[in-house]
C-alpha cells in the first residue's frame, strides 16, 4: 500500500499523509465479506485479468 501511496503521490493522484488514516481503515475492509485479489506484484493488466477471470468464473453450488 505504501508503495502505491508514493507512486499517486508523485503523480499527483493523492497526498502521502493520507497513508496513515488508510492503515487505520485497512482492517474494516478484511471484515467485509467479499473477494480481497491482491495486486501485489502485478501489473494493472494482470489486475484485470485476474478480475475478468473471477467473474467469468461459473458460481460453486
């Protein structure tokens, strides 16, 4: 998270001092239930595809 704060920092997207009160809020979203996909160490293709996949992705019964 900390690295795509700076990237958006330097591209002008959002303040880096915003990290802090995202950290705060990071784990009120793993409470939620839904389907996390880390983009850890993938491109923002490779983001997408995984997303297309999942939901083109045939629902378990």
């Amino acid at each position: 998270m900390k690295r795509h704060f700076e990237k958006d920092s330097q591209n002008g997207i959002r303040e880096f001092n915003d990290l802090a009160g995202a950290l705060r809020r990071l784990p009120m979203y793993q409470k939620i239930n839904s389907i996390k996909i880390s983009v850890t160490n993938s491109s923002l293709q490779e983001s997408a595809n995984h997303l297309i996949a999942l939901l083109n992705a045939k629902p378990e019964k």
